[in-house]
C-alpha cells in the first residue's frame, strides 16, 4: 500500500484529509509538527510527504529543506501547502525543495491529482 505522511498541525483538516486519503486506498501517517515530521520520514520512508508550511516547532520550509539535503530522504516528493497564499510563498516552497505546491483550503481533486502525478501512477478509483 502506497504511503503518505501528512504533516499539519490543525486537527480538523488532518482528520478530514487523511480519512479522504485513506478512503481512496492510502495509508496515512499524520505528524503534527515540522520535527516529528523530518523524524517520522526518516524511519519509515513514506512514498510521498504533504507538508504543511506553517507548523510549530520547526516549520515546514525547514524540514523540507531538511528531508530534500538528506540523501535518505531527498527522493520522497514532497507537496507543500499553506493558507496564506502570498505572492513569491511557490517559489519560496519550491526553493525549499518541494515537487509541487498548493493553498489551503485544498480543493481534493486538485490534490488528488497532484498525488497520482508525483507517484507516476494511474487515479486510484
């Protein structure tokens, strides 16, 4: 089963993201805050990282940046995500290592679709 680690320290859109995940055939594993995120990918090597960008004790800018410098980790995609939607905050995302970017709050098909093309897989029905 495909894994994905869902970082985001806002329990209502964890809970609500990853039962629409686990719904569509994914295992997910949720951390809450940037360091248990870097440390939770490190050990279990998930086959793709949703990261939220502001989260508390390290945010994710720095453990993406953090997961894409280490060889162990640097192939696992990452797509960051953040409710402020400033202008230069995708590059800034992108900078930081991620393979794809979105804004909150996330339209699921979008990230959906996003998922399945960083996996180079079919849509999961």
């Amino acid at each position: 089963m495909t894994k994905i680690l869902l970082v985001e320290d806002n329990e209502m859109n964890r809970d609500m993201l990853s039962r629409r995940l686990a719904r569509k055939g994914y295992e997910i594993v949720v951390a809450v805050d940037g360091q248990e995120g870097v440390d939770l990918a490190r050990r279990l090597r998930p086959n793709l990282i949703i990261m939220d960008m502001s989260l508390p004790v390290m945010d994710g800018w720095t453990a993406t940046t953090i997961l894409k410098e280490d060889p162990a980790t640097q192939t696992i995609p990452i797509i960051g995500f953040s409710a402020h939607a400033m202008v230069g905050d995708r590059e800034r995302g992108m900078q930081a290592g991620c393979d794809d970017y979105d804004t909150k709050p996330l339209e699921f098909n979008r990230l959906l679709g996003k998922i399945e093309k960083l996996l180079n897989r079919a849509p999961i029905s």
